[in-house]
C-alpha cells in the first residue's frame, strides 16, 4: 500500500503547485528565466514549449532535484523551495523520467519495489510485492504483469511501471517528463486512458510535451514556456492547437530594410487567453536572431540527377521500432534543405545512416547515382559525403589530438606517403584552414580539448567543408556555439551553396533552418510529413507540423 | 574406480566452488573479480598460521576467513571507493598477496618454500572417503554454492545486488546505496575464495608458495561459463574438477597428457566468449569504474 | 571577445604525467619502510644496500640492463595495445611463444650459417610467435566484441601449459630437463664479450634490440598513418569511426602487433643468456609489463624508464635476500601498481589542486590509464 505522506494531500482551496519567479543557471546557460507554475489539484496539466524552453528544467526543480537560484515553490501550500528528492518522494511527489530508470533483467515487481522490498525473514517475499502490486494496478487502472521481465517490455508498458513505481511510493502528484516521446500513436493513447484514470482517482498530473495534438482532449490547463520563460497558461477548452503554436514559437521576426531584425522576438498573442509579455530581449544562450537568408540568388537548378536521393528509408531504432519509416527526399546541387522537427523524430538516425554509422533496413541512398547504401564509411568519404555530428565530443573529435590532428581525421592517408605521415604539408594544411576558418587560438599542436565550443565545432566544419565534398551532413551545426562562431558558419554554409554544393541540415532551432534552407521538409514520426520552399515557410506554419497539430 | 573418481572430483571441486561463488557475487554487483587468485592464496596462508598458533583446523579457518575478508576490503577500496580500474586493481592485488605470503611466509617459518605441517580437520589418511566426507569444509563447499543461488535470487540483498550490477543509476534514483552493496559484496567474496584456500592448506596440512596454481582463475572460467548464475557455475566447476579427476585416474596410460587436461577449464571459456555455446552477456555495468 | 579559452595547461598536462608516478613511488616508500621494519631491520641500510647492489657494481648494472630489455618489451607489448584502448593481459604467453619460436628457429638454421643469419631469422620468428598468440584474443575482440582481458588470461595459461606439455613430453627436450638443445651459433654476444666490466652478468645485445624497437614504436605511434589510427581509435572510438577508420580492424591489428613485440622480448633470455628455451622462463615478466606500463605512462620512453625502475627493484631485492626477503620486492611492485591505479584525479583533490576555472572538468581521456572501455564487451561502435 502507498506510504503515508506527511503533509496533506489536497487542501480544500489553493493549488497543487505554486511555482513563481523560477530562476535557474548552468553556468553560462540560464535554463529558467522567469518561469512560473500554477497547477489545480485534481487535473491534468501540460506545461508545453520548444526544445531549450526550460520545461524539464522548471520540473525537476519541482520534483526536487535542482534548487532554483531565485522564486519559491509552494506544493499543497506548503512552501518547499529547495526540498531533495526524498523529502519530495515522502511528500507525494513522483517524478516519471523521459529516460527510464528500470533494471531490465529484473520482472516489474521487484523494479517496483526495489529499495522498499517486503521481506519476510530473511526471504524477499516475492509474492507479497507481486500482490501488493497487482492490487495498486486494479485501483490505479494501470495493467501490469508484475512476473515479467522489464527488457521484454514495450515502451509504453515500461512507463506504465515507472508510473507504478511512483504510485507504489504514494505519489499524489504525478510529474511526467515527455512521455509520449517514445510512444507510437496507439500507446499515447493508452497513456491518456491511464492519466485520465488517476487523475478520477484524485490524483494531480503534470506533464511536459510538445506534442500538441493530443493535448487537447486531454488536459485541462496548458502552460506555455519559451526562452526560459512562462509566455502562457491558458485554459484547454477555451484555445486552440494553433494558438499554442504560436505562443510556443514566437511571432516572425521583423526585418529592416538592410536585411537585419528590428528589435526581439514578441511573444504571446491576443487570440488566447493568457498573460501578454512585454517584449523580451530574445538572444539568450538557446535562442538566436539569425541573419535572413540571402536575397537575389536563384534559385539551384534542378537536374535530373539530385546530388542525394534518398528512396524508401527503413530504419530501425533503439526505441521505437522504426525510427525512420519510409522516407524519401531528394537534395540538388547548390541546394540546402533544412530538416526541421523537434528532436527524436529520427533525424539522428536518418543522418547516421547516410554518414554510414548506422545500418538501412530497406531503401537506398544514392550520391549523383551511385548507390552508396552498402558502403562502409571510409568509401562514402571518398565520394564525397561528409558529416558535422551533432555531438562533437563524441563523434566529431578526438579531444585528446592536436587541432591538425583533428583537421586530418579522415584523410590522414592523403597525408601519408608509404606509412609516414608528412608533417610538413599536415602542418600547412591546418595553418591554411585555421587561418579559412578563423580557428582561434591559431596554434596548429594545441589540443582541441583547449578551445572554446564554438572553435571546437569550426576544426570540424573546417575539416568536413573541403574543397572537394559532395553533400554535406550538417547536424546541429551550431549547437553550443558562440554567436560570432554561429554566423561565421552560417556564411561558409552559404558559400558552400553558392559553389554547388549540396547540404542537407537538421537542426532543432528553426530560425537556423530558416535562415539557411531553400527548402524545409519537416519530420515528424520518423516521416516527412510536410515539405515546402523557404519562401513560403515561417514560423508559424512549420511549428503545427513540428508538433503533429496540423493533421 | 568409479567411485575414486567422483570422490576426487568433489575434492578438487571444492575450492573452485568456493572462488566462483565469490566471482559471482561480486561479478553481479558489478566487480571484476580477478583477484579470485589473491583472496584464495591468502585464505591459505591465514589457515596455515591460524592452524599454526592456534592448534586446530577451527582456528586456522577463522584466520583464513580472516584474512579474506581483509583482502576484500582492500580490493573493495581501490575499486569502489577510490574507482580504480578493477582489471589493474586485481592483477595488483594477485602479485602483492604472492610476494606478502612469500615474505611472511620466511617470517613465520623462515622457509621460502613451504609451511610446517599443521593440523587439518582430517586425520592421517585424509585422503581417503571417510575423512573427506568427515570435513566440514566439504559440505560447505557443496552447499555453498546453492545457498548463494537463494542469496542471489530470493533475499533482498540478492535483488539490490542484481540491480547495482545491471543498472546503478536506478537503484540509486530509488536510494538503494550502490557503494554500500559492492562494498559487501566483494568484501564476503573474499571471504568465500578464501574459503577455497583454507581447504587446500588444511587439507594438504601445509602452505606452499603459491599453492593456488591458477585455482582463481579456473572458478572465474567457471563464472563466465556458467553465465554469472550460481547453479550453472556450480555444474562448471564439477565438469572442470571431473576432467581433473579423471585425469589423475589415467595418468599412468598417458591416454591424455595433464597439461591438456588443465586447459580444458580455458579453452571452454575462449569458447564461450567466441559466443559458440549461446551469447555469454556479463551483468551490464560490470567493470565500470563510475557507475 | 572569442579567443579560445584555454583550459588544459602545460601545467595541468605535467600534473597527469607525473603525480600518479610519484604517488606510487611513494608509496612503494613507505610500504617498502613497514615490511623492512616488520623484519627488523633498519629501512636505511636496506635501500642503500638495493642501490650499492644495483647501481653500485658493474654486474649489477649489468644484470639490471638484462630484466629491463625483457621488460622493456613486455611494457612496450601492453603500451601499444593501451593505446589502442585493449587491455593485453597475455604478454607473459606471447613473450614465451615468442622465446619458444625464436629457440625452434635457432635449431632449424644449420650452424653453418652464424649468427648474422642466424639472430635475425631467430627475432622474426620470436615476432611471428607472439603475433599468432596476440591475433586471437584480438580476433575474439574485433569479431565477436569478447572482452580481451579475459580472453587473454584464458589464452595465457593454456599457450602456457601447450608449451609445457611439448617441453615435458620429450623429443625437443634435452633429458631430464625441459629446456631444448643450446644453439650458440644463433646466440647474441654478452655485453662482457665487449665490455671487460659486464663479466658475469646476462646483459647481452638484445639491449640494443629493445632500444631499437622503443624508438620504433615511438616513430609508429607518432610518426605513421597506422599509430594516427591506433591512438584515434584509443582515445574516441566512435570519432574515429566517423573518419572512415576501420575500429575492428584496428584492434586486430593492435592485438598482433602487441603480441610479436611481447615475442621478441622473449629473445633476451632464449637467445641472449641460455641460447636455448627454457619451459617457464617468463617467470612474470609479462604480467610485470603492465605495471611497467602504467608507471611509464604508456609512453615508449616512460616504458624505458619504468623498466629501469622495476629491473632495479628485482635484480635489488636479490641484493638485500640477506637482510630482507627478497619477496618483498613482489610485493612492493603490486603495491606501486594498485598505488597508480587508484591516483589520478583522487590524488590532485587530495592535495587540493582544482580544475582550472571555467572548464567543466572534462575527464581527461586516457592514454595513461586503462580506459573504461578496456575489457568492455561492448563499445558505442558498430561492430
């Protein structure tokens, strides 16, 4: 049976949560900037925004896993800025982590009770937990094999064993981190059956998404956060997906006659009924202005060959059972197309494969015709593919190597004459691309583990932007970038593009896709689910097919 | 000889038994147990001296077991307190107990070599059936490794080792203490191999330099072949003592040669590992220093 | 604004060079003091005795010169396969294989030839022997993801106990012993052949053998596209997988190339000092060239070094067996290795050195130690 909490669980007046002036900062990084809370007890409520926006961040301050640098946190009217975990655990507050915590050679039972196990002498009394459990999953509705083994599990069961997990500790109020994120369309519904049933049972649920199509029969109040801050919270049955939109992204940003933004991004909107902010400054760390894309260039020649042809990719993931489904897409010289979408519609996978990292189950991927599926990485470099990896540290260099060393990654042979690496023309390659690429400090031998993110992500640019490349695979290319890094990159991109080039870009931030594309295909569900050429893209548009709003 | 076979074969099982239930336990808790080797020679030369000054098999068990324990927690605090590389952390542990038992070795009994004969729990032919099955360290050895197949999967303790050993982070989200579990695992694996090398040195009534002979080693192959589950390294270890103990019967034919005979436990490991006998898939965060 | 904020130092790189060394050193020290006092001796005239012993007369420099090259070899062996982030626990079997083959080699030479055909002939195949015992812990690595640590322990003892069995089951064996007929025509020179001041010792020539493959290891692993790609593939898997470098191949490679340096060590003794094979007479030298390795920081000159170092405590602890076991030597080398595997970032917080400001503290990727990936079943690489 759950555990007593100490505090009580619902007060006749007041809200389950409070949450006001959130503050909080990794370093240089201000995850929450103003950011508020107010949750009914008894409901369920969504607290919605981009990726960056802060919304993971605002609950774990809540679940009690940061303390916030500035504001309060009243939960059941009890001020508790700052609580642990455990003290919010005992108070009746669980958190359900996007990333499951759960030992997957052990059955569902004893996940459920690990570190509170029933004991009956020395024994582990097995058959207690798996009865204690099986009687919370009928009170709860959560259906649950309490003897099966957590890695035979789907998805969506092993969530509903973290929601068990939670319940089994008495949590009143549920906090779920992106949920749906790795759920198919049939088990995001059996989610919502499953929170509908608990919040019957009077319990509190908090989730955060950026889903919103399901959001509207579900939930009974939305917050909306961005750039770390609460723009929005609005009543469900009384605004529309493409209002939450809107407030999630921000209004189009206006230009002046030289092609530069005026002013910041404004935010909210008069439709909803909500908060209106005042306009807000917009260049924090997550969230640029970047430069319009160029204006008076024509338009890439369409040829018959496209420099990359994607046909029918099947791929697998380690989630869902596809991460990529079908999907096609074609890319022609002197062309970027921007794939934008909200992280973990398979983009990572899509990119993967055609750098090679990653096996296709079914489908093809061509390079001006030759059929380059079944190639191993080596040989898709020589012809011409060449990929900035979303994680530099992992896959983009090797930290430990000299800026030169890293500059050759790749195409050391060219640098080698019978075995021996030539130092000399090693040396003046990397002086000749520090110097293209602005590489700061300019020291060829210093370790790339020295420099700054944004001169990290140059030496890889520098190195996969060669005089001779045929398709780039540009991955969050500017991601944890300085902002005079960012535009530099932006401009060899465009150069790159003007030379005939062909770049396929995936990025989470759409004004960059904005910025750069000439077309934008937007992936949702491991599918293209929407292509359209730039001119006739903008924020507001793209945003309902990001989220899957736009049926 | 049917009989002097099975008899031979639970009498070199024994000490395997005792090592491999000390490897899986803290193999599961997520410990490489290399040291295997190191914990079963010092509970040898702590029997020897225990039964030495002390007079009796008891005492030199209680020292043996002593000395385990001690050396567990020497192993325990360089791999999970200070998180040193367990592989480097337990070739150490293995040279410094053979160079420690050597050195005190002359201390004690100013020999390099070998012991003074000391009391065993058997009397002069024990050897023979009716003192080994009068040994008590036989029926434990037998008994040891059931025993831990309930510790591992009936007890409580057994579940928070299994899941610090597949996935730290959450047993520690749920504040099971990750240190504390692998800090009591390897310490009583210790004491366990040690058990290993108190039957050798009281059974043989005397300590020898280096008397283990790679004992450790074989219960780790035993571990591996056996999957990490108690009951099947249990079956590994007799299939190893039997194909010992069959050796010993042939010897005089000369039908196999006994350096073929002590690579069997090996070569079974090697093919393991090429994955030829099912997918041997160790627990998850086995060897890892921040975990 | 942006001028790349510089977060590791000289300063910093020194401190991961050096301190756990000294750490261990230390240690050695001291736990060197309690085992010295527990004999009742006076630590002083101990170590003064190991240096009088060692460094002190013409023989003992020589017989230091003879473990090291051994050593150098084996520490070599591990230090490649370190670098290429596999963990070679079997250099003790490699060296034999190696010792074993170059002994098969001298004796199919017809005497007639000498020892310019001869030593060389003897050296390739020592390397061919150990890279036949290196090539399948590797294979098991590359295809189907075993860990080498195991693999390799598994293979040592029964490489060990094959070359056991040929020695003992007699046809190559000179009665009544188990080592194989002596070949003096393929036997390198004794220092004292030259150097009048070496007599008596088992320095020999080979010294310049182990010299010459340091600074060709040091040249391959600096030097050449092949070391480029072994490093890369030791310090970042999956960034080197993204250059188009083939990993499991890599590890092959690595695994084999760590096995014939092993093998030739084994030429010291096979054909330096006895001129034939002696079944056993690695007597540890493989399982000490990981330590030699870790103290020497995986690099081919830290390696010398640390050979040195360790050559020293050895060939020491015969000079003192009359005031102190010589034993204590083995147990002090396992102390230094526990002591250096458990310094490292423990150590700096200990003695309060922090991180420089600004830099979230980025684990420094090891070269230098085993990496976490050593041993490890699986890696984030496909493959």
């Amino acid at each position: 049976m759950p555990r007593h909490a100490a505090t009580p669980r619902t007060t006749a007046a007041g809200p389950a949560v409070r949450m006001t002036g959130i503050v909080k900062r990794f370093g240089a990084v201000t995850a929450n900037a103003d950011a508020s809370l107010v949750v009914t007890p008894g409901e369920i409520h969504a607290v919605v925004g981009e990726n960056g926006a802060g919304k993971s961040t605002l609950l774990r301050v809540l679940s009690g896993m940061f303390t916030p640098d500035a504001g309060t946190v009243e939960v059941f009217g009890r001020d508790v800025t700052g609580w642990s975990t455990a003290q919010a655990i005992a108070a009746g507050v669980g958190m359900v982590h996007q990333h499951f915590m759960l030992v997957p050679t052990l059955t569902v039972a004893e996940n459920v009770v690990l570190g509170i196990e029933p004991t009956s002498g020395l024994r582990f009394d097995r058959a207690q937990a798996e009865r204690r459990l099986a009687e919370l999953a009928r009170t709860s509705g959560l259906a649950c094999e309490p003897g099966r083994l957590v890695r035979d599990l789907s998805v969506g069961e092993a969530q509903r064993v973290e929601i068990l997990k939670t319940l089994y500790r008495g949590a009143r109020l549920l906090i779920l981190d992106e949920p749906t994120a790795v759920l198919s369309p049939p088990e995001v519904d059996e989610l919502w059956r499953v929170l509908r049933t608990l919040r019957d049972g009077g319990a509190t649920v908090v989730l955060v998404t950026h889903k919103l199509d399901e959001l509207m029969d579900v939930t009974d109040h939305i917050t909306v956060m961005r750039a770390g801050r609460t723009v929005g919270a609005l009543v469900t049955r009384r605004t529309t997906p493409a209002a939450i939109a809107t407030a999630m992204v921000g209004r189009a940003v206006a230009l002046d006659a030289s092609g530069m933004p005026i002013g910041a991004a404004v935010s909210g909107t008069d439709d909803a009924e909500g908060t209106r902010d005042a306009a807000t400054t917009a260049t924090t760390a997550t969230h640029h202005v970047f430069r319009a894309p160029d204006v008076g260039v024509p338009t890439p020649a369409y040829s018959d060959t496209p420099r990359l042809a994607l046909e029918e990719l099947v791929i697998a993931g380690t989630r869902r059972a596809r991460a990529v489904d079908a999907l096609s897409l074609r890319v022609q010289p002197g062309e970027i197309v921007g794939i934008a979408g909200v992280e973990g519609n398979g983009q990572t996978e899509l990119v993967e494969a055609i750098a090679g990292l990653r096996e296709v189950e079914r489908g093809r991927i061509l390079v001006d015709g030759t059929d380059v599926t079944r190639f191993p990485v080596g040989k898709r470099l020589r012809h011409g593919i060449t990929h900035i990896p979303e994680d530099r540290h992992a896959r983009g260099l090797v930290l430990d190597y000299s800026i030169a060393e890293n500059l050759i990654l790749g195409r050391q042979r060219h640098f080698a004459r019978s075995g021996r690496i030539d130092r000399r023309r090693v040396r003046q390659f990397a002086e000749e691309r520090i110097a293209a690429f602005d590489i700061r400090p300019a020291d060829p031998d210093l370790p790339a583990r020295a420099l700054s993110g944004g001169n990290q992500q140059k030496i890889v640019v520098a190195r996969e932007m060669p005089a001779d490349f045929r398709v780039l695979l540009a991955s969050q290319p500017t991601r944890g970038v300085d902002v005079g890094a960012i535009e530099f990159i932006h401009d060899q991109l465009r150069a790159a593009r003007r030379a005939g080039k062909a770049i396929l870009l995936v990025s989470a931030e759409l004004n960059e896709i904005l910025a750069l594309s000439d077309r934008i295909a937007v992936m949702y569900g491991g599918r293209i689910v929407h292509v359209v050429p730039r001119a006739e893209a903008s924020e507001e548009s793209l945003g309902p097919w990001m989220t899957g709003a736009a049926a | 000889m049917i009989g002097a076979i099975l008899l031979q074969t639970l009498r070199i099982a024994v000490p395997y038994l005792f090592a491999a239930s000390g490897g899986v336990l803290a193999e599961r808790a997520g410990i490489v147990s290399l040291a295997l080797e190191g914990f079963m020679l010092g509970g040898a030369f702590g029997a020897t001296l225990g039964a030495y000054y002390g007079g009796s098999a008891w005492a030199g068990l209680a020292a043996g077991i002593a000395a385990g324990l001690l050396l567990g927690a020497i192993h325990a605090l360089a791999c999970v307190r200070f998180g040193a590389n367990q592989i480097v952390a337990g070739v150490a542990l293995n040279l410094m107990v053979v160079g420690l038992t050597r050195f005190f070795l002359r201390l004690a009994f100013g020999s390099s070599s070998n012991s003074p004969r000391v009391a065993g729990f058997g009397g002069e032919g024990s050897a023979g059936a009716l003192a080994t099955f009068a040994n008590p360290l036989l029926w434990l050895g037998l008994a040891v490794m059931p025993v831990l197949a309930f510790v591992v999967m009936r007890t409580r303790f057994g579940l928070r080792v299994r899941a610090v050993g597949e996935k730290p982070e959450a047993a520690e989200s749920l504040g099971v203490r990750v240190n504390g579990v692998r800090w009591l695992a390897v310490v009583t694996s210790g004491g366990l191999a040690a058990l290993g090398g108190c039957w050798l040195a009281l059974d043989q009534h005397q300590f020898t330099d280096q008397m283990t002979a790679g004992r450790g080693f074989i219960a780790l192959a035993a571990v591996i072949f056996g999957r990490w589950e108690p009951v099947r390294a249990g079956v590994a270890c007799l299939l190893f003592a039997f194909a010992e103990a069959l050796q010993i019967q042939v010897q005089g034919t000369n039908a196999i040669p006994s350096q073929f005979v002590a690579m069997i436990p090996y070569v079974l490991t090697l093919v393991a590992l090429a994955g030829l006998v099912g997918r041997s898939v160790p627990p998850a965060a086995l060897g890892r220093s921040d975990g | 604004m942006d001028d790349g904020r510089r977060r590791m130092t000289g300063r910093r790189a020194l401190d991961e060079a050096i301190l756990p060394t000294l750490t261990a050193l230390l240690v050695a020290l001291v736990a060197g003091d309690l085992l010295i006092l527990s004999y009742g001796q006076a630590p002083g005239a101990v170590w003064r005795l190991m240096l009088d012993g060692t460094w002190g007369n013409a023989y003992g420099i020589g017989q230091v010169l003879y473990k090291a090259t051994t050593l150098t070899c084996t520490g070599l062996a591990v230090a490649v396969g370190l670098r290429a982030g596999l963990f070679n626990i079997g250099a003790e079997s490699q060296l034999a294989a190696g010792g074993f083959c170059a002994a098969m080699m001298a004796l199919l030479v017809p005497p007639a030839f000498g020892p310019i055909v001869a030593v060389p002939l003897c050296i390739v195949a020592a390397a061919l022997g150990g890279a036949a015992v290196g090539f399948v812990p590797g294979l098991l690595r590359a295809r189907f993801g075993a860990h080498e640590v195991i693999a390799t322990i598994m293979l040592n003892f029964v490489v060990l106990a094959l070359l056991n069995w040929v020695m003992a089951s007699g046809g190559l064996a000179v009665p009544e012993t188990l080592h194989t007929r002596a070949t003096p025509h393929a036997a390198v020179p004794r220092l004292a052949s030259v150097f009048d001041a070496f007599h008596g010792s088992a320095a020999n020539f080979t010294i310049v053998v182990a010299v010459l493959l340091t600074l060709v290891i040091a040249w391959l692993l600096f030097r050449t596209r092949l070391g480029y790609e072994l490093r890369a593939v030791g310090l970042q898997p999956a960034a080197a997988e993204n250059g188009g470098i083939r990993v499991p191949r890599t590890w092959l490679v690595a695994m084999v190339l760590s096995g014939a340096i092993a093998g030739i060590g084994g030429t010291n003794f096979v054909l330096g000092y006895k001129t034939y094979y002696e079944d056993g007479f690695a007597g540890g030298a493989g399982f000490l060239g990981i330590a030699v390795t870790l103290v020497g920081r995986n690099h081919p000159l830290g390696v010398v070094l640390a050979a040195l170092f360790f050559a020293t405590l050895s060939q020491g602890g015969l000079a003192i067996h009359a005031l102190v076991p010589k034993q204590m030597v083995e147990v002090l080398e396992g102390v230094v290795i526990l002591a250096v595997a458990t310094s490292g970032h423990r150590v700096r917080r200990l003695l309060r050195m922090r991180p420089r400001t600004g830099a979230p503290a980025a684990p420094v990727a090891a070269p230098v130690t085993p990496p976490a990936t050593a041993g490890a079943a699986s890696t984030t690489v496909r493959g």
